[in-house]
C-alpha cells in the first residue's frame, strides 16, 4: 500500500489542491509573521523612552513631579544617573496656518536633555536644538507637513500666541502619551518659555553596577509612580500592542475565510480525484486490501500534499507579512516597520495547519472510497451522483433548520436596542442563513446555470448548451466549485453595501442636522485652560456679511438618574435652521424655559418620552425640567438641548467663549473668499480648529473607501483560491470526460467548439456563484447597517456599480480559470482518446 499510495501522488492532478494549501497557509502564516514584525517594531519605537532606564517616577494624569524630584532621585543610595524630562502641549502650526491636530489634540513639546544615553527619541537628520531658537522635529510629522531641516516652523505658546523656531533636525520618537501628535524637540530653557513648565513629567535614573534596580525602587519615595526599567518596558510594550490587537483580530477573520475556501476546494478536488479511481480502488479491493487500508492511502496521500503544500506556504507566507509590513508604515496607516521576524510559532502553525487542514477536507472522501466494492472493477462506473433521495431529504431538513434558526435570530436582532448587539445577532444569523444557502445550492445551482445559458445558448448554439448540460450533469460538484467564489464575493458584495448605506445616511443626518458650511472647535488643550471658541471671535463673524448663519454652541456635563451625559444649549435663531435633528415626538418649536429636546437614542435617555420630567445635577445645582421634544440620536450640540437662560443658570461657572460655531456661507459668496475671510479672522486665535464640512464629507467618504479596498485586497486571496478550485474542477473534469470529449469531435465538434464548451461551463458557474453571492450579501449588508444605525432611519444605498463589477470579475476570472483545462481538451487525439 506503501508504493500504491507514492504511485497515487501524481503532481499534474495535485498541484492546484497544493496551490490551494499554499495560498490559504501563506495568507495565515503571513498574518502571524506581520503581527510579530510590528509587534517588534512598535517595542522597538516604545523601547526608546526606557532606553538603558533602570528606574523610572511618573507623574500621575493631570499632575506634575517637582524640580526637586531630580535631586532627591539622586540622593537615593545605589543611583548612578538620572534625567528629568519634560513634556508640554505645544500646537504646531503647518505651512498653511493651520494647527496640526491628532483626533483635535494638539502636539506636544519635549526637552532636548542633557544625557545623551537617556534620550527617549533618535537623531535622524540634522542636530538636536542647542540655542533657544532652535528646534527638532518627528520624522512623522515632518513628512505630513512637509517641514526640512533649515525650515521655520510655528509653534503656540502658553500666551496662545505664534512662536518661531528653525528646524535643526529630524528625529524619530514616540508621541507623548503614547499617541500620534506631533512632537517637538526643543531646549529646556526654550521649552518652559514657550509652555511655562514647572515640573517634569517623567524623571529616569540608572542605578550603580551590581545593584539591583527592585531594591532601589523600594528606597525611593516620590509623589507620582516608581517602576523599575523592566516594568516600564513591560507597560510600554502593553500600551504599544493594544495598537494593532484590533487589526489583527480583523485580519484574522479574513484568514479564517480563506481557510475555509481552501477547505472547499480540497474535498471537492478529492472527491473528484476518488470518484476518477473507483476502479483503481476496487481492484485494490479484490487483491486483499482492507477498508481500512484505503482510508489510510487516502489521508496519507493528503498528508503528503498538505505537508507539501505547508512548506511553500512558509515563504509566501514571509513575503506576504513583509508587505503587509510595508503597506502599514505607509502614511495614512502609520504604524513602525522593521526587519521581517519569522518565530517558530507561524511555522509551526503553517505546518500544522497545512496539514491538518488537508486530511480533514479529505476525511469524507476517503470514507466514501472505502464504500466502493470489489465488483465495481468489473463494469465501468460512474461517478457518484449523491446519496439519493434520502439524503436529499436530510440535506432539506437541515438547511430549512438552518435557514428558520437564522431568520429567527436576524429578526431578534433587528429588535434589538443596542447596536453593538444587534449587529452580532444579524451577523450570526446570516451566517446559519447563508451556511443553509450552502447546502441547498446543489439543488439550484443546476437551474440557475441553464437560465443563464438560455439565451446564450440560442445565440451561440451547441457549445453553451453542452456547457449547461455538463454543470447540471453532477450539481453536487457544480456547487461545491462555486461554494467558494460564493463566499468570498458574498463577503465583498455585503461589506460594500454596508459601506454604501453608512455614507449615505451619515450623509443625509449630516445634511438634515447641520446645514452648514464650517464648524469652529477649540483644540483639546487640556490642563487648565478651558477649551472654547472666544466670545469675540464669534462676534466678530457675526459682523461678517459673509456670513449669513453664525450659530454659537455652549455645552456642559450633567448628571442624572442613568449617569453623565452632555447638555448644551444653541441661539434661539438657529434652531430649525442650523439646528435640526430628525424629530420623533414633540416639535422643537415648543423648546423654551423649563423644557429640553432629548435624544432618545442615548443610552442613559432611551425609554424618555415627550412631557416626561428629567432632573439634572451638576455640581450643588440641580434642574428638572419637561421633554418637550425627542430626536433620533445625540447631535454635536448634546444629548439634552436647554435654552440659553437654563444653560446659564444650570452652568454659572462655565468659561467664557463657545463650545462650537456653526457658520453658513451668505448666498452669491464664494467659498475660497469665505475661507479666506474665516482664516483672517481666526489668525490671532490659532487655538481654534476650522472644520470644514465639505472637507468631513469628502474625508468621510474617502475613509469608507479605503475600508472597501482594503476588505477587497483581504478578500482577493480568497477569490484567488476559489478560482484555483474552479481550474481544478475543470481539469479532473477534462481527465474525466476525455472519452466522452472525443466522442463530440468524432460526431462533428470542432476544437474551438469544445474548448469554447469549457470556457462557457466555466463562465455559467462563476456567474452563478458571483450573482448568489452578491444577493445575499445585499440582503444581509442591508440588515446589518439597519442593525447598526438602530433608531436612526437607514438610507440603504446599493453600490450597483461595484456589485456588477464583482459579478463581472468573478465570471471573466472564471473564464481565463479554464483556459489551459480547455485547451488541454482541445489538443487531445481524438483516436487516442477513444481507444483509451
């Protein structure tokens, strides 16, 4: 049986299981290799701020850590060195004016130091700043703004006024705080000029040889955290892989499909394969070989290939996280790259999985093959057609299961008043919904694939309708072939149509909310400067005749029975105008005081109706007022909208200035001179961020397609898999049909006939696969996105466009599948063919 089952690898019939294999494991090896790399990566960027740190104190959120930290660091006995470090927020200014912000938090400033072996960043270009003039930059921002060594740059002071410095260099470092916000590199004396420092936020020490840095720490008494080195490399490190653990998980998801198509494709090529050697098997059968002894050729010679199929998969797996690697360092994405990391883990995993994956897709074959009689040796048999009528009752019986239970649960989650929930159970039921269309579509595949050749079929004759012939000829194996273009271009078709749906329905709550053209937002300053819009700012574009709606929002947090939420109040004028949710009960008309709009999709508000009593507390003062109101969501101005008297009785502390302008260009003006304007007016104010919401729509909309591009490039490894399967099929078809094929050409078929036979079998079952794929994917986009957006009324836009190009896709990728199978056909002798 040994050399039996040697003789039974043959490589024309298994490379494309092997490529399948290959493909699958390199998809999953690869994404264990990327998160290993920039795993590395990002300990390596945190690492520099505990760089040859043996002892660490923290100021805690908010505070700061004396001047005298330093010296008293020092005294403690077993200290070798230390370092105070300073870090303040310092907006930069880029070269159009405009502040740089992370999310609307403004960058920060650190000291230069004086030790060079406790620097937490590293000179790229340049030098570091020696005179109070001068400054350094991260390589980060230096490429988002465009900033040279030699350039000026701008920084914001504490006095909210405009500082220049000349950039020095270029280094790389970690952004404060653990974020991405621009930092810069100045000279202690010019940072606490600029920021009015008083203290550190962070002073590092090293400790003397042969001390250890755990008796040390229990010497020092300091008012903010002590750790030692290890530990706060072992914080850092946590904080930097909370960075792409999300990432992660959703690449991981993609693996998992593409695992699961190559799956597919493996037991369909086994079975084809087995179904081809029933008479080899049987003759086994009658010269002595046991069941058992088939079952064990069978998950041997799947062994072989998946081991086969593993080992390559390990170098595509190292080429794919090297470019994964690469593609995040990309501006936009931002995440460190580094040297490739290959660890013993993706490897093993890869072998493992290779195989394991390979022997279980082949268990059902094999334990069909061991079915086959001794007698089946003695007539020609043919293939195995399914397990009759009861088993075609079983397959019903579990797919209706299947397809009740998962309405079932997509209808509770549309029920359901939590979003976040709502969109697992719809997802959850979709998939035993979409797991029933599996089953069930050897029963329509067969007729969907001959109404797709109908009128084909009457234009090119005899080819298309022997196609369609051949597709119905076994719909088991016609549906297993297309299973697995099912599910990928299902994934692509429901992931586009959720995208669609958001855009628009954000857009339309946009447009309804705020009709405006900017938002003026104050930078997220921090300490203890109140962050707002001044009050004469917002005067002073009120005087502006190019603007015809200035609407000024003030906002504060109030406590009530279900928790904190925001309560805000807006001018009487704009609401209606600049200020108009979707309203589900009441009318905003009758909002005076005494009375609030409340949004009924806050989670502490739902339940709240019109003329219901909400008390509020902040502070000593306390507030009830009536609902007089509710809309679908919260909007920018809160979750409860008060009058302005209210407000002010409720919030008599609150800081001068606005939380939020509205503005709306006057007619006939155009908008590069309201811009301008609004830059003129704002130049002494550089604190104040312009949002303008033609830029948040286009942003918007460029997001949404960059998350369908990239869960169409996750995506297209699993289409290339099912499209491997679809040139297998055909290929062991071709072996299989080679007697009948020359039969057609002895009755008159011409080459081109038959290889246009296979072209169009080929097309009719990607085309069928594709459409499937792409109504249900439709369905369930829609479900989910209405899931999603819970009491906001859904919008459903269905990309027409991207769907038709994946059916496109899918059927001429189909088509080129079969082009080396048909010509295979094409060029087998026909005499040969049939003495066979």
């Amino acid at each position: 049986m040994r050399r039996t089952t040697l003789a039974g690898l043959r490589p024309r019939r298994l490379v494309p299981t092997a490529l399948a294999i290959v493909l699958a494991v390199g998809f999953v090896a690869g994404i264990m290799i990327f998160g290993d790399t920039t795993r590395a990566a990002l300990l390596d960027d945190y690492a520099r701020a505990a760089r040859n740190v043996d002892l660490a104190v923290t100021a805690k959120d908010g505070t700061r850590l004396p001047l005298s930290t330093v010296d008293d660091l020092r005294r403690v006995a077993g200290v070798a060195s230390v370092e105070g470090r300073m870090a303040e927020q310092a907006p930069l200014i880029d070269r159009k004016g405009r502040l740089v912000t992370e999310f609307g938090v403004p960058g920060h400033a650190v000291d230069a130091g004086e030790r060079a072996e406790l620097r937490p960043f590293d000179l790229r270009t340049g030098r570091l700043p020696q005179t109070g003039g001068e400054a350094a930059l991260d390589a980060r921002s230096a490429r988002s703004t465009g900033y040279q060594v030699g350039d000026t740059i701008v920084l914001v002071g504490a006095d909210e006024q405009r500082h220049e410095f000349r950039l020095a260099g270029i280094v790389d470092i970690t952004g404060v705080d653990g974020g991405n916000t621009s930092t810069v590199v100045l000279t202690r004396r010019a940072l606490v000029d600029l920021t009015g420092a008083t203290g550190y936020r962070e002073v590092v020490a090293t400790v003397a040889d042969g001390t250890a840095p755990t008796d040390v720490r229990a010497r020092v008494s300091a008012p903010g955290t002590v750790r030692t080195g290890d530990q706060l490399r072992h914080d850092l490190a946590r904080e930097a892989f909370g960075q792409i653990d999300g990432l992660l998980v959703g690449m991981q998801l993609f693996a998992v499909v593409a695992v699961l198509v190559a799956a597919l494709v493996i037991a369909n090529t086994f079975t084809i394969l087995l179904a081809q050697r029933m008479r080899e098997t049987a003759l086994l059968r009658c010269v002595g070989a046991t069941r058992a002894q088939v079952f064990r050729r069978v998950v041997a010679e799947a062994a072989a290939v998946g081991l086969t199929g593993a080992t390559l998969g390990i170098g595509l797996g190292v080429a794919i996280g090297s470019g994964l690697s690469r593609g995040a360092a990309l501006p936009g994405i931002g995440l460190p790259s580094g040297p490739v990391v290959v660890d013993v883990s993706p490897v093993l995993v890869a072998l493992v999985l290779g195989v394991a994956l390979t022997v279980v897709s082949a268990l059902v074959p094999a334990v069909r093959a061991t079915r086959v009689p001794p007698v089946a040796a003695l007539r020609v048999t043919p293939l195995a057609r399914g397990g009759g009528r009861w088993g075609r009752v079983a397959l019903v019986a579990a797919a209706a299961l299947l397809a009740l239970g998962g309405s079932a649960l997509t209808a509770v989650g549309m029920r359901t008043d939590d979003p976040q929930t709502a969109m697992a159970i719809v997802m959850v039921g979709g998939t035993c919904v979409f797991l029933a269309v599996l089953l069930l579509s050897p029963l329509f595949i067969g007729p969907l694939v001959s109404a797709f050749a109908w009128l084909p079929g009457r234009v090119a004759g005899v080819p298309v309708r022997l196609a369609a012939a051949n597709a119905r000829r076994n719909p088991g194996r016609t549906a297993v072939t297309t299973a697995a273009l099912l599910v990928g271009v299902a994934l692509m078709a429901g992931g586009s149509t959720i995208a669609a749906t958001v855009n628009r329905t954000a857009e339309a709550q946009l447009n309804q909310a705020f009709p405006v053209d900017y938002l003026l937002t104050p930078a997220v300053t921090g300490g203890d400067r109140a962050a707002a819009v001044p009050a004469e700012v917002t005067a002073g574009l009120r005087s502006d005749p190019a603007f015809d709606l200035v609407a000024a929002v003030r906002q504060g947090t109030a406590k009530t029975s279900g928790g904190a939420l925001l309560v805000g109040t807006i001018d009487a004028a704009a609401i209606g105008t600049a200020y108009r949710p979707a309203v589900t009960a009441g009318r905003l008309a009758d909002l005076r005081p005494g009375t609030a709009v409340v949004a009924s999709g806050s989670d502490i508000l739902v339940g709240r109706r019109v003329g219901d009593q909400l008390r509020l507390t902040t502070g000593a003062r306390t507030m009830t007022v009536t609902i007089a109101a509710t809309v679908q969501s919260a909007t920018l101005v809160g979750d409860v909208v008060i009058t302005d008297a209210d407000f002010a009785a409720l919030f008599p502390a609150a800081a001068a200035g606005d939380s939020l302008v509205m503005l709306r260009t006057a007619g006939g003006v155009a908008a590069a001179t309201a811009r301008s304007r609004l830059d003129t007016a704002l130049a002494a104010h550089p604190l104040v961020q312009v949002g303008d919401l033609a830029e948040v729509r286009d942003e918007r909309n460029a997001a949404i397609d960059q998350i369908v591009a990239v869960i169409a490039v996750l995506l297209a490894l699993a289409l290339v898999i099912a499209l491997v399967g679809i040139a297998n099929t055909l290929s062991l078809s071709v072996l299989e049909r080679t007697r009948e094929s020359a039969l057609l050409r002895a009755l008159g078929l011409t080459r081109g006939q038959l290889r246009a036979t296979l072209l169009a079998e080929a097309l009719l079952m990607a085309a069928a696969g594709a459409v499937v794929g792409v109504v249900f994917g439709l369905v369930y986009g829609w479900l989910t996105a209405e899931a999603a957006f819970g009491d906001i009324e859904t919008l459903v836009a269905v990309p027409i466009g991207q769907l038709a190009a994946f059916v496109g896709l899918a059927a001429l990728a189909g088509t080129l599948a079969a082009v080396l199978p048909s010509r295979r056909a094409a060029n087998v002798a026909v005499v040969a063919a049939l003495a066979d």
